[in-house]
C-alpha cells in the first residue's frame, strides 16, 4: 500500500469506523479456521456436483446390433460414466459410434466434447465428418471452426473443408484455402487437385493444367487428375489427347485414399463381424491372403455360425492353394446354410478344380435351383458336364443357357465349342467361335479361339 | 430443415479470450455449461441452417399441391414382406403417365413390387372428364402382381394406340393395346428375353426404319443369397459393389411381320455386349447433332456411358471423350436417375444425373454439342440445404417462365435416421423410417443457375419418404405440369400444379405414316418472346417412369409462338406457322413446311 492510501485508510477509519476503546481487542482466530474448513467442503460439493451435474452419456438403442459392436458403444457409454466431464471419453464414444455409422448420436457425443473443450480442434473437425453425409452446410461450418483451431501448420483439416465447401458451389472460400495449404506446402497434391478442380469447373483450362500437374505424379491424386485433365482436353476440343488420357485412367489403380489421421482413428474403431470379413476380402483382394485366413479364423472364433466368414475363408484358403481346407470350410458353410448361392458355386469350382467333377455337379445345380439366371452356375456345371461322354448333350445345353444369360462372357462359346467338336458337330463349333471372336476378346482369349477355329474348319 | 430454433448458432467470430479464462470457466462454470449458458455454450456448434452464401430462394408461393385424394388416385406400393432385404424392393417401382384411350387426357400406369404371390396388382387409372382417375385396372389385362421395376411406353406396331412395356427383377413383359382399356401380354410372341434384373427403359427409333425399337437397362447380377450387413451388424440391403454389372440389351423391331410384333435381339451386333455394368437410367436424343439418336446410360457406381449411334446399326461408348463419364471433380459416382432439358437456354439438351446423399448430383451442360461439361459447382445444384439420395428427377418448366426447373426425389438405400420433417414421414410401417428423405425443387434462373426452393414447396417436399419414381405431365391440360411420385411402401402422390404460371404451349408431333404416333425422337423447338426454346420428345427419363409424352413450352409473358421448327426422327425437318399461346396443338409430320434434310440419312439398317 502506498503512503496515499495508508492515510486514507486512517482517514475512514477515524469517519467511519467505531471509535476504538482501551481494551485491547479480543484475537479470534477460530472464524477463519472455520472459513478454510467451510471453503473445503464447498468445494468438495462444488468438484461432486459439478462432476455429477455433467449429463449423462448419450443413449444408444443398440437392438439387433451386432453384439461385438454393442459392447464396443457400452464400454465407451463406461468410460463417460467413470470421468463424466472427460472430453476425450465423450469424443471416444463419438468415434465408436462414427465408426458404426451411428451418426445422429455420434454428433452429440462430439458436441458435447467439444463443450468441454472448446479449444481441442478433434471434435469439430469429427463433428463435421458426421454430418458430411446429409448435411454439408453444417459439416462445412463445423469443419472451419476446426481449421481454426487447429495449428497453422495442419493441412488436412483446410484440405477437408476446402473439398466441402468445393462440393457445395463455394468455390471462391474453397479456393482460399488450397491456396493456404499451397503455400506452406506448394507441392502438396491435394492442393493441386483441388485448384486443378476449380478452375476446371471455371474453365480456366491452362492454370487447370498447370495446378494437375504436380497431381498427376502422386499415388494419392494421380487418376483423379489425369480423369480432370480429360475433362480439361475434351472442352479444349483435343480430342487425341483426350482419348490418349481416357486410356491411360482406365489402366490406373484406384488413388490411395486421402490421409485423414483421424478419420483412419475412427476407422480402425470399427469391429464386428462385418468390420472384420470387409478387411479380410480387402486383404483377399490385394494378395493379403494369409493375413485374410488368418482373420477370417479368429471372426470364426467369435462368430462360429458365420457361413459368410466361411465362405470368404474358403476364397482365401483357395488363394494360398490350401484346397482341401477350402473344400472343408465350404462345406461346413453350405451345411449351414444351404441356400447360400455363392458357396454352392465356390464349392463346386472347388471340386472342379480338383478333377471331381461329379461331385461339383450338385453344388451347380443347387445354385442354378436357387437362381435360374446365375450365367455363372451354367457355364462351370456345362465344364463339369462336358468331359463326360454320355453327359455331353446335357453340357452343350447348359453352355447355350450360359450364354443367353451372359453373352458377353467369351469362354461359354469357347466351351461350347469344344464340346460340339468332340461330338463331332465342326460346323457349329466353328459357329460358335466366330461369334465369340466378333466380341473383339482379349488377346490371348483370341488366340486360343483361333486355335480352336483351326481345328474345327479341319476336314 | 427447420430446426434453426432450437439449436445454438455459430458466433461470426470466435472469442479471443485469454487461455486462462477458457479453463477458467470450463472448469469453474463447468456445470453451467451444459445447463444453457456460461462460457463454453458459445463454442458449441449443431449448426444445420444455411450460411448467407447459399442460394437458398426467399420464401415464395408454393408451386404445388398434393391432389392425389382430390383426383382418386390410391395406389399403395407393395414389396411383399420385408425383413429379407431383398435388394430389388429397395429400389423401388416407376409409373407412366400416358393416354392410353387417345381422349386427349393423360393417364397413369402404376406398379407393384410385391413379387407374383402378391395380392397387390399394377394399377391403370383412367382420366375421366371432370379431372378425376378412375381404377380401370381390372380387365385392363395389366392388373397383375410382380416385382415390377420400370415401366416404358411406346406404339411397337404403329396402330396409334401406345403399349406398355415393363421390367421386373428377373425378366420384361410387353403388353399390346388392343384397344378400349384392353391389354394383352405378348413378351414371348414377340421374342423379348431379358433374363435379367431389368431397370430403366426407353422405346427410340435407332435405326430409322419407323418401328420403335427398345433399349433396356440392366443392373446386377444379384444374388439372394449375400448378406449384407449394415455397420451395426444390422441386416441392411446391399449395393451394387459386391456384384457383377449386366449388358444393357437392345431390342431391335423386326416391320413387316405380317400383323405380328416382333423383335430380335441385336446386343451384341450393335456393340453392346462388351458393355457390363449396373445400369440403372436410360434417356435418349441425339448427342452429336447428327440427327440418329444416341443413348446415355447412367450406372450406379460406374462409368456413364454415352452410345453414338452410327448409323450402321452398332453404336460406339464415347462418354469418356465427350466429358460424361465422370464429374467435374474426375469421381465416378453412383448415377441414377436422368433428367434431360436445356437448362442454360442454348437449345442443346443438358443432362442432370442424380447420385447418393454423400455423393453431389451432377448437372452437365452440353457444348459445344456432342460434348458435355461437368457444370455442377457453377450451377449451384449442390448447394441445398440437405442432401438426400435421388433417385427420379425431371426438367420441368413448372412456372412456364419459359427456363426449366428440377424436381429430385429422394429417400436413401441404407439407413439414415432423419431428424423430422415438417409433414412427417410417409411410411406406417417403421421399417421404412430410416430410409426416408424430403425431396427437393430447385428453381432456374433461366441462365442454368439454381436455387433450392424446397422448403416453399413443403406439398412436395415436406414430407419424408422412400420416394423413387417422378414423372412429369399436364394432368388436366391447364399448361401447367403436373407430377406423380411413386415411393416405396407408401401410396403414390399426385401432385398438381398451383404456381402462378406465365403462358404456356403444349406440342404433340405424330407421324401419320406410322399410326399417327408420337414421334418419338423428335425436337421441337419454338420462337417465342425474343427466345428460342427446344424440347426433345421421348417419355422415357427420369428413373423408372414414362413421362407425358408431349412437348411442353413455358413462355412467360408471351402471348404469341411466332413459329415452330420440328426435326423429325428421319432427319427431316419442318417449319410450322405460330400459334397463340395456352393451348395444346398437334403437329402432324409433313404438314409442315420442308426447311431441311436429313443429315446423313439413308444409311438406314
């Protein structure tokens, strides 16, 4: 305190105050030991009220849920019950639920998460991922607002409502932000894209091209650029080249998908039998096959009835060229569900494969009894007919129906051929392949029809 | 979506607190926060109402009314039992607005998809003189159950009386119209076989001749049998990625049969059966100005493909080359129905696809012709206040400004629980809930730029339901444009068309030489008002629907047509005088005068 107030505080004293007598004051010091008690039980009661005061965590109608999945959403419903003011479990939770496609719940999870910590950038940014699906205009507010929190130096969030607000007409807010992005990273290929996009979508044909360019030479971007710079050819009138171009994407694999760390996250949240038979097909689909059997036999671990962790078990136990374990795991799904028609073919092709058949006849014919246009079921019971001598006329009739079913699949007229040669029918084998060879086949297809065509035309 | 109210509002500018004060009140206040005010309440965001940038249209009149008590139509759509998900019920069955009777009033054809066991039967309801449909279905020989999909018309043997053509989950029937509300099936006589899942349909003239040929759209190689879990684990209804796509198939009208109908199936010398996908839209015209008609496929989750026809009976895929295989954003997308019009005013027919809730719907603009570009972003057709997934949609002039709008309808294939909607939700059966969406009118400017008009049209739009059909008509001839829906599951919706409207013209052409038929292929343009107005005259658009057949022109203030120029399917084209406006004409082929030659005629077959 100052001189100043000193004396002024001697100066209320002697207006205000009572005058003070000459006993000396009597010290109580028990008030404020009272006080420092009272003020920590108030704030025990404050810390319980305001923990339990926090609302309950959001209730999910989980009937009919796959039960691995159910669990999931309880144990993340847990874990807000035992930290109530958490952000994280409630953001957790949003996440379970995001992953299982459970969105009107997942939003408030996320906005609830987001109250309790405004400044964490998470939950808008997954609050606007939830609502892409039917309502941009509030995923684009709700993902500007996570932009702003989160750090300058983030691109993926400016990235992500840059293609929202490009999806919504709002190409001059989207453009600001690729722009942003290209400036901290001018290499950046999404960036590029997502410039290379507008001004196609201006028809500024040459700053299009240029901004593909760098697009064109990444993984991520490069058949999505090289389908704009298509576009951009075609309204140039450079038809050469936009055939060249339409060439090229249709020989591209798929882009890799777009580097989102958290939506990977809620991703790798998903579970379930569902969840874990798609991952098994995608590895089944990308060579991954070992990894797929693997998987499949733990899902079969949990969900031991599951004909369709059984059949793609079988698809994947085929690929490593484990056919009897396929053969056997086909089986017990057909035995379990008999009207399972990709199993019967699976089966059936299984046998087939290896010289039975006889015995892969009934799988065919059990999938042809459940769908009669299955092009498929004919053309493999029409090979299992065909090396049969007494069976032949049965097979050349099921080759016919397999090619009135799918008369753009080439192999039934080179079947049918073949069958019709041996049975001495030349001319109409010969028929058969000159049909096939008008469908322009592929090349070794050709040559093998053309192979045939000769020994037909023999006298 | 009207649920502004009751949700906080993003701050146009987030605060500046300090760090501190942040914690502050999120830790002390912490049990305010939640309880509607204190400091985190700010920085809470369920934002669902538009931003200022969106061309969101001023609230204005309603367009249309749901008359479908007022006129008797009552139809309740049937897929049989539900819980097995069969893929087909899920996508719904078209409708046909058609003169049947040639009274000179449209008629509707409505179809079931209840599978053959069923009780409920295709409905053919019949206009009467006061406006009102009358149930004629039995002994029209079209009141038959089945897992109806699309349903196309067209005059097959030239006698002036429009068939009826339909495809079903695994085959197509053909009815001929013998006349006098009669029907009679003869798919087999006439040698159509389509042994697959058949969509969207279309009679056109492809080689020339006078017979209306057909073009069926296939989509997968279903198979009953696959499970197709929702993310819950739930059953749900599958897609079409886990199938195998199917050709189209392209029926070829044999003339000259000596009194009997008949086709052959000219796939695969047409050069068609390289050509698998899931196809599911189908719309007709001539792309490249050639005068033959090509055709566009849309395929769900696929390439489109754009089939030049090149007048030697085959036809060349070109969509790549012409900017309509893919969006402007370069993404193949889930294509499903298509609206054909000429949204900008410059006499070239642009395409409207519609696609998924968490895709966009495409707009492409034709030009210079026989090229298409990706103009979605720039024409605002995004930017709605919802998204839904469409399924019909239609260019239609429904305030006859003389610019036409877009009509959408929508409700999704998996589930989605919506928040509410206005009018409430269409299906009794909670089953359907989760798949219902409001569908969606958007305005034109006339200059091809759109502005959603939804939630002024609530009759239409206010209600959420599995809607999958939409078809396009002058019901009670006013020159307005009407409109039915079909949904799944729920009745049918017959809307009218109560906006105030400019002037208006409504152009039949026929063919004498073929029965007095409509001439299928044809493009009418107008000169009316300083502006020069065409429409290409087949049905077959949208998705699964035939729509009223006649030429329809909004002319705003005109009052007078100054003239009208047909180019005929042969190739050939007439001028004919003006006319004044709000009336219905017919134009009959060589009645005209001769302006112009067919381009490239005489290759014939």
């Amino acid at each position: 305190m100052s001189a100043k107030s000193k004396a002024k505080g001697r100066s209320n004293v002697q207006k205000g105050m009572p005058k003070a007598t000459s006993t000396a004051p009597v010290h109580r010091p028990w008030p404020w030991w009272a006080a420092f008690v009272g003020l920590i039980a108030v704030g025990v009661l404050g810390w319980q009220v305001w923990r339990n005061a926090a609302p309950p965590a959001i209730s999910v109608n989980t009937a009919g849920f796959d039960p691995v999945i159910a669990a999931a959403i309880e144990e993340a419903r847990n874990s807000i019950r035992r930290a109530p003011r958490s952000a994280e479990a409630r953001g957790r939770m949003g996440m379970v639920l995001l992953a299982h496609e459970v969105r009107a719940e997942a939003r408030e999870c996320f906005a609830q998460a987001s109250a309790i910590a405004p400044r964490d950038p998470r939950w808008p940014y997954l609050l606007g991922l939830a609502h892409l699906v039917d309502t941009p205009v509030a995923a684009a507010t709700n993902l500007d607002r996570a932009v702003r929190l989160f750090p300058e130096s983030e691109s993926m969030p400016r990235l992500r409502l840059a293609d929202t607000l490009v999806s919504l007409g709002r190409l001059e807010e989207a453009e600001t932000h690729y722009r942003h992005v290209r400036q901290r990273e001018p290499n950046s290929p999404w960036a590029g894209l997502g410039l290379g996009k507008i001004f196609n979508a201006r028809d500024q044909a040459a700053e299009a091209t240029n901004f593909l360019a760098a697009a064109t030479q990444d993984l991520s971007t490069r058949k999505a650029a090289q389908r704009l710079l298509l576009n951009v050819h075609q309204r140039l009138g450079h038809t050469n080249e936009a055939e060249r171009l339409a060439q090229v994407v249709a020989g591209l694999p798929h882009d890799k998908p777009f580097p989102d760390t958290l939506l990977a996250e809620v991703q790798r949240l998903k579970t379930g039998e569902a969840a874990w038979i798609d991952q098994a097909d995608e590895w089944i689909k990308t060579s991954r096959v070992n990894e797929a059997a693997q998987l499949l036999e733990r899902t079969l671990q949990t969900y031991p009835n599951s004909d369709r962790a059984m059949f793609f078990l079988g698809r994947a136990r085929l690929r490593t060229g484990d056919v009897a374990g396929a053969e056997a795991v086909l089986t017990r799904a057909i035995t379990l569900a008999p009207g399972n028609i990709e199993a019967q073919v699976q089966l059936g092709v299984t046998r087939l494969r290896r010289g039975r058949g006889k015995e892969a006849q009934p799988c065919f014919r059990a999938a042809i009894a459940a769908k009669p246009n299955l092009g498929e079921a004919w053309y493999n019971l029409a090979l299992s007919l065909g090396g049969d001598p007494g069976q032949r006329a049965e097979s050349i009739a099921a080759f016919r129906e397999a090619i009135r079913l799918k008369p753009n699949f080439i192999e039934s007229y080179l079947g049918l051929a073949v069958v019709l040669r041996t049975e001495g029918q030349k001319r109409e084998a010969a028929f058969e392949l000159r049909r096939a060879l008008s469908l322009d086949p592929e090349e070794s297809l050709r040559k093998k029809l053309l192979e045939q065509l000769e020994l037909a035309e023999q006298p | 979506m009207s649920n502004s109210s009751n949700v906080p509002r993003l701050p146009k500018s987030f605060p500046a607190a300090p760090e501190f004060q942040t914690i502050l009140c999120s830790s002390l206040l912490g049990v305010l926060a939640f309880a509607g005010s204190g400091c985190g309440k700010t920085e809470v965001s369920l934002p669902s109402t538009p931003s200022a940038a969106l061309p969101i249209a001023k609230p204005q009149l309603a367009w249309l009314e749901d008359a479908t008590e007022a006129v008797g139509v009552n139809f309740l759509h049937d897929v049989g039992t539900v819980g097995t998900y069969f893929m087909p019920e899920s996508l719904g069955s078209g409708t046909a607005i058609f003169d049947f009777d040639n009274d000179g009033r449209m008629d509707l054809f409505l179809l079931q998809n209840g599978g053959t066991n069923s009780p409920a039967k295709h409905q053919l309801f019949h206009q009467e003189n006061n406006g009102a449909f009358r149930d004629v279905s039995d002994g029209s020989g079209l009141n038959l159950p089945g897992r109806g999909m699309a349903v196309a018309v067209g005059d097959v043997d030239n006698d002036g009386k429009p068939d009826v053509f339909i495809t079903e989950y695994d085959r197509v029937r053909l009815f001929h119209n013998r006349g006098e509300g009669k029907f009679a099936e003869i798919t087999r006589e006439a040698g159509l076989d389509n042994p697959h899942w058949g969509m969207s349909s279309a009679f056109l003239d492809y080689d020339r001749d006078g017979w209306l040929d057909l073009i069926v759209v296939n989509y997968v190689d279903y198979s009953p049998s696959m499970k197709c879990p929702d993310a819950q684990g739930k059953q749900g209804y599958c897609g079409p990625s886990g199938f195998p796509g199917t050709i189209p198939r392209l029926f070829r009208n044999l003339p000259n049969q000596a009194d009997s109908i008949r086709f052959e199936d000219v796939t695969l010398s047409a050069g068609l059966g390289k050509l698998a996908g899931p196809g599911l839209g189908v719309v007709c015209g001539d792309a490249n100005g050639d005068r033959w008609p090509d055709l566009l496929i849309a395929n769900d989750g696929h390439v489109n493909w754009l089939l030049i026809n090149q007048r030697n009976g085959t036809f060349t895929e070109e969509a790549g080359i012409r900017g309509i295989a893919y969006n402007e954003m370069g993404a193949v997308q889930a294509n499903m129905g298509i609206a054909m019009g000429d949204a900008d005013g410059d006499n070239l027919f642009d395409i409207f696809v519609t696609h998924l809730s968490t895709e966009t719907h495409a707009l492409w603009k034709h030009g210079p012709r026989g090229y298409f570009q990706d103009r979605t972003s720039l024409s605002r057709v995004a930017a709605s206040a919802w998204r839904g997934t469409g399924f019909g949609t239609v260019f239609s002039d429904v305030n006859n400004d003389g610019a036409p709008d877009l009509l959408v309808v929508n409700g999704g294939i998996k589930r989605l629980t919506i928040d509410s909607a206005p009018n409430g939700k269409a299906n009794s059966d909670p089953f359907w809930n989760g798949y219902e969406q409001r569908s969606q009118i958007f305005v034109n400017d006339g200059k091809g730029t759109f502005a959603d008009v939804s939630d002024s049209n609530l009759a239409f739009s206010g209600t959420a339901a599995v809607a999958r059909g939409l078809a396009a008509g002058d019901l009670n001839n006013d020159g307005g444009l009407d409109f039915v829906v079909t949904r799944i599951a729920a009745s049918a919706r017959v809307y009218r068309n109560v906006a105030p409207r400019g002037h208006w013209l409504i152009v039949r052409v026929v063919e004498p030489k073929f029965g007095a038929r409509d001439a299928y292929g044809a493009e009418v343009t107008i000169n009316a008002g300083g502006r020069r107005q065409t429409v290409w005259v087949n049905p077959s658009q949208s998705y699964l629907c035939s729509n009223d057949p006649r030429a329809h022109f909004g002319l705003g203030a005109a009052t007078q047509v100054e003239d009208i120029q047909v180019i005929w399917p042969d190739g050939s084209e007439e001028k004919f005088p003006g006319v004044t406006a709000d009336q219905i004409i017919t134009l009959r082929k060589g009645s005209g005068q001769t302006v112009g030659f067919a381009v490239n005629s005489g290759a014939g077959q």
